[in-house]
C-alpha cells in the first residue's frame, strides 16, 4: 500500500493557485504508485483529467444555484458542478434532496447518483452545569441571507409569550453585525438575543439544556445540526422545506419559512406542550438511529464497488 503525508499550509494571500498546482503534482505521483481505482473528490476539487480509473465527487447542495441572489458568484458556481458532474463517473449526494437538484440542474441522468447520509460527531457527554441559566431556544450557525436568521427574530420579537419567557441562544457564525444588532433594538429584543462561539463542548451543553433547537435556513445540502439535536434530546422545529423533513422526520415540527406567523404557531405549540416535546425526543432517538459514520463509510465503499463491477 503507498502511504502518503501531507501538511496544512498556511493562509498566505495569492498563493493558493500555485499551492493546488504543486498538491495537484505531488497527488498524481501518489496516483501512480498507488495503482488506484477510485479516485473520490469530497469537496468540489477538480477531477483529475488523466486518470485512469473510476471518478466520484460528493456533491453536498446546490445553495448558490437555488438563492443566487445570496450569491455573487453563482453562475460560476453552477458551471463548475456541471463540468465536475460530466467528468465524474459516479456522484455521491448527501440528501434525497440534493440528488433532486443535481439531477435537475446539472442534467445529470438519475443513474449517476446515490445517496449517501452524512452522521453526527458531536457524541461527547455533557457533564458541566447548564451554560445558560434561564430557559431559551437554541440557533446554531451562520446567520447570513438564506439562513433565514433575520425572520426567526422577527418571530421571536413578535409574540410576548416568546421572547419574555426564553431567551434565544445564537452559536457560531461570529458577532452579532451590526445590522444584525440595529434590527434587534428595533424590534424591542435587545438582551434577549446572545451570541456564543467556543468548543463544542459548550455546543452539546446547549443542546442539551435547550427547550427547543430552531433551524429556520431555507436551504441545506444534509443538516448536520438536526442529527446533533436528536443526539442531545432537544426538540426540533424547522423549515418545512430542503432537505429537514427527509433528515428529521417525525422528529420535528415544521413551519412555512417565509411566514413568520407559522413560525410563532410552531414555537408556542411546542414550548407550551411538555408531552409534546417528550414524543419529539422520542422520535429522535429512532430517528438518530439511521445515521453514523461507519454507515456512511460502509455505503461509500459499496459504491465503489458498484462503480468498479
């Protein structure tokens, strides 16, 4: 078996071509040692033209092609997956979901693609005192146009019974902006929205004292936050729309996420609902169950091996 090493290179501005060219170099030689028979890019990389044997890429969403107008380079986006999908002998999509929208908008025949479904890392026991006292919903991730973070506030600043008995909880995705921050003082729910960044033991402490997790984003290629969620017991309400209904199932409730009035519906109705909220949590523990990472491992090599018969 060739072995092979590599290091982490430093961010230095305007050297990242010349970079890949070298990693592209050094990879080809590793290649040809190796005998390989597969050759899987995870994250959009360029197919290597000359290869010889099987070429699979995972295609993880297609965000900038659904929301361009979240996007300043989308159409470059979307020519690129186009080019890697003719080249690739075989595409890994994360979701149903994703399959759907790379079979429509890279015109790729439905044979060429499997699903394969992501698992959680976040495993670790949660042992420390609660990180937030006071009872409060949970948001986790960058907040940027399709995350549709802005309407959860608006949401949340809308019904009294929301915002003056939880707090809401933002982890990740750096500071509150300040357009993030002028919106919230508008909406009289200053203090009551925080934002927190650290470790991910922190993360699993807030899940696992959250009344509810809220992903309000339209648009996700698998959702790794919803299998966090179920891992840690907390009730989930999201979007009825991408991929959660196919990656949560009955674990979640759903809402219309261009209508926030539908958002305050399903956040009063699982907050007040105890016996609710346990059902969720029931469901999700079944639910988490249909994800791991050896399951993905075991269905990835599988795939191959349909590639190479």
């Amino acid at each position: 078996m060739a072995r092979f090493a590599g290091c982490r290179r430093p961010f230095i501005r305007k050297t990242h071509r010349a970079a890949m060219f070298l990693s592209n170099q050094w990879f080809q030689r590793f290649t040809r040692r190796s005998h390989a028979d597969i050759y899987h890019t995870t994250y959009e990389a360029m197919l290597w033209p000359d290869f010889r044997g099987r070429r699979v890429i995972t295609i993880h969403d297609l965000t900038p092609e659904k929301f361009p107008q979240f996007f300043a380079c989308s159409s470059a986006s979307l020519a690129h997956k186009r080019t890697l999908a003719q080249r690739a002998d075989g595409i890994i999509c994360v979701s149903e979901n994703t399959r759907r929208d790379v079979i429509e908008l890279l015109n790729v025949p439905p044979e060429k693609t499997c699903v394969v479904y992501h698992g959680n890392c976040l495993n670790m026991q949660v042992t420390e005192p609660r990180a937030v006292v006071e009872p409060y919903l949970l948001y986790v991730g960058m907040r940027r146009g399709y995350k549709n973070f802005i309407r959860l506030v608006e949401a949340y600043a809308s019904d009294p019974r929301i915002h003056r008995e939880f707090s809401l909880i933002c982890f990740g995705g750096g500071s509150l902006t300040p357009d993030e921050v002028q919106r919230i003082q508008s909406l009289g729910v200053a203090g009551r929205i925080r934002q927190f960044g650290g470790p991910d033991t922190l993360l699993a402490n807030l899940y696992t004292h959250a009344t509810a997790f809220i992903y309000p984003s339209l648009y996700e290629g698998f959702g790794i936050p919803l299998l966090e969620a179920m891992h840690y017991n907390c009730p989930i309400i999201a979007s009825r729309a991408s991929c959660f209904p196919e990656i949560a199932g009955d674990a979640a409730v759903y809402f219309d996420p261009d209508n926030t009035d539908d958002i305050v519906r399903q956040i009063v109705t699982v907050i007040g609902d105890g016996p609710k909220r346990a059902e969720m949590v029931e469901m999700g523990r079944i639910q988490g169950t249909k994800y791991s990472w050896d399951r993905c491992a075991a269905e990835t090599v599988n795939y191959y091996r349909v590639l190479l018969s």
